[in-house]
C-alpha cells in the first residue's frame, strides 16, 4: 500500500537522500518505451494466394485489388508482395489500409474468402502475426492439448426424487429481495431448499422442464441448477429484458429494447457483429450465442398509404419455436414469417415465406400426426385479413414443405386469434366480425379439427358479445369462453362478463362430436380461465378487479347426478368451491394438477401481499401474507418416462397406491403433532423454570433491602379493611307459559 | 362475551388503566379530558376537567386515590380520584406523551415530548401520599433522551429500574436512582417507534407492542427478549392477562390509510396470543377504527380496548375463556396437583 500522507514517514519526504543518476530506470524505459516502428495496426498479411511469376505478378495484384477494395480504401502501392530468389511469389502479400478500422474488418470480412477454385485467402493483422508467430512463441514440437479431467456434473433432475417420498412439487418465491426455492408442505409451512437475497434483479424464471431456474441482471441471465443450486449458465445480454427458452429447453432467446452495444476491448461471449442487435438466440449447452437479431422496424403507414394504428406496446414472444426445437420463426408483420433452421440458425430454403397481409401465426404446440399423411412436419396457422376483394384467410402451413395444408376463407373479418389446444388436435380461431355499416359485432369460433382427415372446420355459434378470454382444456376437447356486452375499455367499472362452457356432442365410438353449448353463467366480475394442466378441473377467477377476486372451481367431470338436458355431451358441470382471495393478481397450476396457488403481487398493488394455496377441489390449505411479495412460480416437470401401459397400470391399481400413500399421510401427521405437543411441553417448562428464578431473585433483593412484598402487604390489608359487599342481582326467566282460565 | 360499550369520549381513545383492584377504569382521549367509570357496569364515576389540550396519558395509585394525566398542554396534572379536585399542576416545555406511578405511588414518571429545540425527556416527580399535603415542584431526576426520543417509559419492580422505549425501536434501561444508561437494545426493527410498554403484576418482565407488527416479551433485569408476537399489521398496544398466560395486543392500519383499504381490510380487531407458545388463538372484533390502547383488568376479570373511533369497549370474559387450556397446561396442573 502506498503510504498515505498522514503516514508518511521522514524518509519519504526526505529528497535528499539520493542522486537521481542512481536510479535504475531501464525497466521503465522499457515498458512505457514509444516504438515508433509498430504502428502497424493498419497493416494486413493476406496468405493462400497463388504462386506468379514476376510478370503475372501485377495482375494477382489488381484482381486482389478489387477485393481488398470492398471492405475499405487502399492502393496498388500499398500491396506489397515479396519475391523469392527464383522469381516466382511467396504467396503471400502485406497491405496496408488507410485506417486501423479498415484493416479489422478485412480480417473480419476476407479470411476464408475463396479467391478461386484451388485458392483461399487468409486474413491476419500484422500485429496478430507478430504476437502470436514471433520466435520463440511458437513451440517446435507438437504439444497435445491438456484434457481436462473428467468431472460428474451434479445430477440436473434431482428434485424429481423427493426426498421424503411424497412425489411433492417445488415452487420459487421471490419476496422482499430474496428467492427461495421450497417444497410444497400443504397446510404446512413450506419446507426451504435454498433462499437467496438478491438472487434477481428483476424477476425469475423457470425453464420449461424446470431444469433451470433463470435470474434476471442487468449483465444477462443466469440459469441455476442442480442439488447445490450453482449457476449453469450465463448469458450476457446486457440489459436483458425477457427471454422466452424453447419448449425442450435446448435454445433460448433473449431480448433487451437497447441495441447491444460491444465495447472496444470486446465482449466475453458476443462478438462484435452483434452491436446493434436486441434479439439473441442463444444454445443452452454450449452457452455460445447462435446468431443475434435487431427490432423490427414496424412500418407505420399501410400499403395504401394510410396511417396504421400503432402496434400494441411490443410484439412477446416475438421469435417463437416450433414444438421440437427445430425451428424457430419471426414474423414481420403484413409481409413474411421468417422460419430458422436450429442450430445453425439459416433461414429455412434461405428464402422468408412470403404471405401479404400476415398478421400473426403461432405454431402447434405438439408435433402433429395428420390423418393419411405418415411424413414428420411442424405446423403452425397464421391468419391474414381482407385485401381489397380478397377475403380474410387462416391458413395452416406444414414445415419444412412449406405446404399450404388447409385455408379457410372468411368474410367481415375485424380482428382474429388463433388459440391451439395443447396437443394441436384443434385450432380455434376467434374471429371478430363486423356487420356491413361496422357498428355492430360479432364473434364466432372456427375450430379447426386438425388430427382428422382433410382438416374439417367446425363453425361453434355465434356469439353476440364481445369475447375477452377462451382457454382449452389441456389434452382434452372442452372449452371455457368469457365474454361481456361492452368491450372492456378504460372504464373505472367493468362491465359485468358471461362464462359459457362447451364441450362435445357424444357419438358412437372413439369418435369426438361436435362442439355445443353445455351452460351460460351470467352476471360475473370474472375475467381469467385457470385449467388444470391435467384438464377436468378448471379455476374460473376475477383478477386484478376491484369489483371482486372471487375464484371458482369448477369440475367438468362431476360424478354426480347429471342433468337430463346434458344427457348427450360429454362433460358434467359442478362448482365445487367458491374462494375469495382479496386483491389478487395472479393464478397457477402446480404441475401435477393437485394444487393451486393465487397470490397478491407487490408488483401490481402493496395491499395484502402474499399467496394461498389450494387443492383442486377448492379447498383453501394455506395463507401467508408476505411483504412485499413478488412472484411465485411452480417448477415445471418433464414429461413422464413411464409407458401409456405403465400409465394404464397405474391407474388401475390406484386403489392399492393410495392406501400406502394415505397411511403414510396419516403417520405423519400424528407425528407432527406429537412433535408439536414435544415443543409445547419443554416452552412451559421453560418459563417456569425462568419465572422461579425471577421470583427467587426479586425476593432475595427484597429481603436484601428490608422490603416486605407488596403483594403480601395487599392481601394483610385486604383482610384488616372491612369487606365490601357487592349485591349482584340475577334475574332469570327459565320458562314463560300463558294459559287460557276459562 | 357481550362487551360494555363506553361513548364518553368525543375524540380518539389515547390510553386506558383499571386500577390494581379492577373495580375503576380511566380513560383519556384527544377531547382534553379524563373519564372514570365502574368497569362492572360501564356506568360513569365522573370527569376530570382542566386540560387544555389532547391528553396522551393517565395513570392511577395502587391505592386508587389518585391519578396523573400528561397533555398536549405541557402539563402533568395531578387528580384526587373520588372529588375531581385538580391537586396540582406540573408544567413543562413540550407535551407529555406519558406518566406511571412506581410501585409505592411515591414517584410519578413522566415523558416529555421532543420539539422546538427541546430534546424528549423523562423526568421523576415525588409524590405525597397524603391527598391534603403539599406537592414538590421538584423534579426528583430528569433523563434526557438525546439519541432517540423515548416514546414510551415505566418502572421495574422496586423502583430498581425504568425502562423506555425509543422512536427508533430500541428499549433502554437506565438506572432509577440515578438516571444513568444502563443498556440500550435494538429490540424491535430499525425506526420503528414503541407505542406501548405495560408491565407482568411484579414488573419483572413487560411486553412492548412496536409498528414493526410485532409485540415482545422482555425482562426487566437483562433485557433479553423471552417471547414474540407477530402480527400482521402496525400495532398500538399490548397487554398481558392476569390469571390466564394471554396477552392481548391491538392496533390496526394507521388512521391516515385507512380510506385506502376495503373496510374489512383494517384489521381493527383485539388479537388474543397464548403468552408461553405464542400461538394466536383468537381475536375480537367491534372497533371500526384502529385500536389505540388495550388494558386487561389485573384481577383477570375482564379486558378493555380504546379506539380510534371514540369508543371504549369493556369485555367481561366468559367461563370458556377460563376453562380454554392447552393440553399440556392440564398435564402440568394435574401434576401439580398431586
């Protein structure tokens, strides 16, 4: 440490002491030394050319030229080519560039660039080749490359082997500024894995098989994972804002609405062509970015010239993946959907899909068997609206043929949606329509029957108000629709909304009818559809709504008495619970369909903060109000290894399951209990044994100082004094009976 | 448990105190001045009148012969009990937040409030017993507060100590002869202020009620903490049962947010905790405005809460809440019994 100046000592402010030609400075001199002579940032060394003789030589010259010239300014004079002593070239060439710049993006833009057939040039600075090829620097002999040991990775799926054999989920919290990980205790308090303060700075995030736990930073994303919950891996977006991964978590992509920019020195994972760029595609393996992407600029004027209304705030997911990993796809709104092959990230034919119009596409959320069609594709749907007379269409597009498999033309057509079920079996398509005059709306639903032979659309009844939510039963074929008579606009009072449930007709066989009508119920505030991700059951909720926060529960299945009216359909409605939870704002499934979690987030309002959970049936387990609670999220599952035998097995001998499951539950309770009376005992014993050696302490002060206990001289005088009666009188009716004296 | 409604008060409910025989309650609110009622019946006793100004605080003898009220006036006053007879005034530079006789009625402390330049204080007045004598102008001892104003003060048991509670969620204990610091704990969070201090029968341990939500149970002698309360909102008061190991504590969403909060959303209710396992095992609504103070009746009879809404609202306890016992307290009362 240099000595500070109240430290300094006599001897180092004492000048005298020494002779300054003493001083030894050459090492100095040497490190701070100007040389004039290494100015050569401008200078390239360019291998692999062709072996010319003397007179060919200005013609490889002016050929090279011509390339040279295309990434920046230089001229015949600056190419210097070395001959050796029998006439011929050396194959290689010096050049010097105006700039420092000029020659980086040579090095950059030329190496590996073919100069014909036989011959590829090489790109090198000068300075490269004299810090990396100078004597000395390069060993004569080979030396193998150190192997690094082999070491185990920690196992990435421990959790799916509950310690305590309960088969519980996990779930993450982020309250106040720290995450934690916890079991899922039920009634109970949750048990902790891991807790961290500061673990994000903005929000978390699981992977979609719950692999990884994502934290968000201003450098990037880091992903968590494992037993000891260490970081995996990091991507260094900086200013990262969302990231979306694919559904097998094999990419992910992140965003930030700042351009990246890279400084000088350089950037630990992107390069500098990323500068400029919002999107990256990133491999979850290797940690290595695949390829980066700037914003779109929306254009603001339509192709007739008129103003288009402004996009909605910005397009998430804006880059979204196929089921498989395969294929990743952006669309540019009106124009093209632009479809990438993974990983090498190229466009797909090397050609954008060009559909005029193109408002919005999604793809199937599973890889799709079609009926007669035995080859492997993706699908994805995307609808375009009415162009001059052309109608408004839905079409479904099959990668990688880029076959148009099935469209459907539609008239009057204001807005669409394009809603998968979770198998891809069905497409519904929401279509808002206008009548003739625009003063009058309809919506109607366009299901898309993909699984079937020729793609079949069924039209579901029109629908007069405006419809505000549809969710799909997951791996099923029902269907929740909200709906209210006004369009929700930025009025202080929502209008009241409908929840219409659908399901399908019976028919013989394996058969699935058609869509109809099961029930309408009116004069709700609710607003969110919430399905188990094992369909039956579904949360029908009022969120963020100052009207109510109301959460029913709803069994489609119900194994009651059914209605003669719903004698032909497939499902059996039954409310099973009704829960308010105040102030509300977000909802979610536990992976395995057994629980439900609500909870208040500080994020949306400061009142109330904290979560319940419930069961499926609707039953309320447990509250916890949390300050400033943030988020809460389940760890998602991969999907089951067990067979659909293994499955079917099961599923037969639940009974046999749940009995040892149910002794087991009942065990521990009682133990639990018994722990909790353990504790109780010793916290008594505890205090008296505190309050005896208080009280033996304060009357051995008493005595010390001659005190008598007041208590003691209370009770004496209470004894002297007169007694004071105090009458209380009681009054009692114990029976009143009337008879009538005749 | 059908509680005795009490509107005697126009203004706020600032602190409530039975007397050691249980029989008289006071009460004192921001309408400048005391009441005295039976607590069996709730019917009046009378009013003392003179404060010019909101009244912090009241305390009474144990011999119930007098009581002492602080004000926003700047004044302690000094009040025989049965004629309402105002016996002397003591005046100081700020308000008095709030005064407690020590164990004998010897002494009275009061709390100074700290503004316009004045640091908060704790002074210690002597106090004839005899209800004709002469009252000293003396003050017997004055500590003055200078990191943290004291909020709240009382004495330990045989005067050996008093303990205060600090704006900034600390507890002291100075030395009662003296005047001097003997310790000064953290014991609730940072800055956030004590609002109440009330003491067990033989003051050797007080439970504190704090905004940081939370209520402890402290010893005098060490100030270590024994128990903790936690709670779900800002609290007022607490208070600790006689005859049955309760404590009682009330507060609620301060005043001023109240309108931004669904009715039912203010937590105006008194929360009942098992004092040794700290468990809550019950609460008792009826207030519609925070409650300020709660006090427990120190024969175990019954307890009484004063709120924001004016009201004093006296609960005389059912025979369920005395026969309600753990099963582990019956296993240690049979064995006592034996």
């Amino acid at each position: 440490m240099a000595p500070s100046f109240d430290h300094l000592r006599d001897a180092d402010v004492d000048e005298d002491d020494y002779d300054e030609n003493e001083i030894d400075l050459s090492d100095l001199r040497e490190k701070y030394e100007v040389q004039l002579e290494q100015g050569f940032d401008t200078f390239v060394v360019i291998d692999g050319l062709p072996e010319v003789t003397e007179e060919q030589k200005p013609k490889l010259v002016k050929f090279l030229l011509k390339k040279l010239k295309s990434v920046g300014n230089t001229k015949e004079e600056s190419i210097f080519m070395p001959m050796a002593d029998n006439g011929k070239s050396l194959r290689f060439a010096f050049v010097e560039y105006s700039t420092p710049a000029e020659a980086a993006a040579a090095v950059r833009q030329l190496d590996m660039v073919p100069l014909d057939k036989k011959h590829t040039l090489r790109v090198n600075k000068m300075t490269d080749i004299e810090r990396f090829g100078r004597e000395g620097r390069v060993e004569e002999e080979y030396q193998p490359p150190m192997i690094e040991e082999f070491k185990e990775k920690e196992h990435m799926r421990s959790w799916l082997a509950d310690p305590s054999g309960r088969g519980r989920d996990q779930f993450a919290m982020y309250r106040g500024e720290s995450v934690g990980v916890f079991w899922n205790n039920e009634k109970d308090t949750p048990e902790n894995v891991v807790d961290r303060q500061h673990w994000t700075e903005s929000f978390i995030q699981w992977s979609p098989l719950g692999t990884f736990l994502t934290s968000v930073h201003q450098q990037g994303v880091q992903l968590w994972g494992g037993p000891s919950w260490t970081r995996q891996r990091r991507f260094a977006h900086p200013f990262v804002n969302m990231l979306d991964f694919s559904p097998g978590e094999k990419y992910v992509v992140t965003w930030s609405n700042r351009p990246i920019s890279i400084p000088d020195e350089g950037h630990p994972q992107l390069a500098a062509d990323d500068d400029g760029k919002n999107y990256v595609i990133w491999d979850v393996e290797t940690g290595k970015p695949l390829r980066s992407f700037a914003n779109l600029d929306l254009p603001t004027t339509g192709p007739d010239g008129q103003p288009l209304k402004a996009p909605p705030k910005f397009p998430w997911p804006a880059f979204k993946w196929s089921a498989d990993d395969k294929y990743v796809a952006r669309l540019t709104q009106g124009q093209s959907i632009s479809v990438y092959e993974l990983p090498r990230m190229t466009l797909l034919d090397k050609t954008t899909i060009k559909i005029e119009g193109v408002q919005d596409f999604e793809w199937a959320p599973a890889t799709v068997q079609r009926d007669g069609n035995k080859k492997y594709e993706q699908l994805f749907c995307y609808w375009t609206p009415e162009l001059g007379s052309n109608p408004a269409k839905v079409g479904l597009m099959s990668i990688p043929s880029k076959e148009v498999v099935r469209s459907l033309n539609l008239f009057s057509v204001s807005d669409a949606k394009l809603h998968w079920q979770s198998d891809g079996t069905y497409l519904a398509v929401k279509v808002d329509r206008h009548s003739k005059s625009k003063k009058s709306q309809a919506t109607t639903l366009e299901i898309f029957r993909v699984k079937e032979k020729g793609v079949p659309v069924e039209v579901v009844d029109t629908i007069k108000d405006t419809v505000i939510n549809f969710a799909w039963e997951p791996k099923g074929d029902r269907f929740v629709v909200i709906t209210t008579t006004e369009p929700a606009g930025q009025t202080a009072v929502p209008p009241k909304t409908s929840v219409a449930f659908f399901c399908p007709e019976k028919v013989k066989g394996n058969a699935v009818g058609n869509f109809k009508h099961l029930r309408t119920l009116e004069k709700k505030n609710s607003n969110s559809i919430y399905w188990s991700p094992r369909g039956r059951f579904v949360v029908v909720a009022t969120i963020a709504n100052a009207q109510g926060s109301d959460l029913e529960f709803y069994d489609m299945d119900f194994e009651g008495e059914k209605p003669e009216s719903d004698k032909d359909l497939t499902a059996n409605l039954q409310l099973m619970n009704v829960n308010d939870h105040y102030g509300v704002t977000d909802v979610q499934w536990d992976p395995s369909g057994r629980f439900v979690t609500s909870w208040a987030s500080a994020w949306k309002h400061a009142m109330e903060n904290g979560y319940h959970i419930y069961d499926f049936k609707g039953e309320q387990l447990r509250e916890e109000p949390l300050e400033k609670f943030k988020q809460w999220a389940w760890r998602p599952r991969p999907a089951t290894l067990l067979t659909k035998e293994e499955q079917k097995q099961i599923r037969k001998n639940l009974r046999e399951y749940s009995k040892t499951f149910e002794q087991e539950d009942a065990e521990r309770v009682a133990g639990a209990d018994q722990a909790v009376v353990e504790e109780r005992r010793r916290m008594l014993d505890e205090w008296y044994a505190w309050r005896q050696s208080v009280e033996e302490e304060l009357e051995w002060e008493r005595e010390e100082l001659g005190l008598s206990n007041p208590a003691d001289a209370a009770t004496a005088k209470g004894e002297e004094g007169e007694g004071e009666v105090i009458e209380e009188i009681v009054e009692e009716v114990l029976e009143e009976t009337e008879e009538i004296v005749q | 448990m059908r509680p005795i409604l009490l509107s005697g008060h126009e203004r706020a409910l600032t602190q409530i105190k039975f007397n050691r025989d249980g029989d008289l309650l006071f009460s004192v609110a921001k309408d400048q001045h005391v009441c005295a009622w039976f607590s069996h019946n709730g019917e009046r006793l009378g009013t003392y009148k003179g404060h010019q100004g909101a009244i912090w605080t009241v305390d009474v003898t144990p011999d119930s012969s007098m009581i002492a009220s602080g004000s926003a006036d700047n004044t302690i006053r000094l009040w025989e009990v049965k004629t309402g007879r105002l016996l002397k005034t003591w005046e100081f530079p700020t308000a008095v937040k709030r005064v407690e006789f020590n164990e004998e009625g010897t002494q009275l402390l009061g709390v100074t409030e700290k503004r316009m330049g004045h640091l908060g204080s704790i002074v210690v007045l002597n106090i004839n017993p005899d209800i004709n004598g002469e009252q000293s102008d003396e003050k017997e001892l004055t500590i003055v507060c200078d990191e943290s104003k004291a909020t709240v003060a009382g004495w330990s048991y045989m005067n050996k100590y008093i303990i205060a509670g600090h704006e900034d969620g600390s507890v002291s204990q100075y030395d009662a002869k003296t005047g001097e610091q003997l310790e000064n704990l953290p014991i609730h969070d940072l800055n956030m202020q004590l609002t109440d201090l009330q003491w067990s029968n033989d003051r050797t341990y007080f439970i504190t009620a704090s905004k940081d939500k939370t209520s402890k149970l402290v010893a005098s002698r060490d100030l270590e903490v024994l128990k903790t309360y936690p709670s779900d909102t800002p609290l007022n008061s607490a208070t600790m049962t006689p005859k049955k190991d309760f404590v009682i504590l009330g507060g609620g969403q301060a005043a001023m947010d109240v309108t931004t909060t669904a009715a039912r959303q203010g937590k105006f209710e008194a929360r009942f905790y098992h004092k040794i396992f700290e468990d809550e095992i019950g609460r008792v609504r009826g207030h519609f405005g925070p409650l300020n103070t709660v006090a427990a009746d120190p024969t175990g009879k019954s307890y009484a809460s004063g709120g924001e809404d004016g009201y004093v609202r006296v609960h005389h306890f059912d025979k369920g809440f005395f026969d309600f016992s753990y099963e582990v307290e019956r296993e240690r009362q049979r064995a006592m019994q034996q």
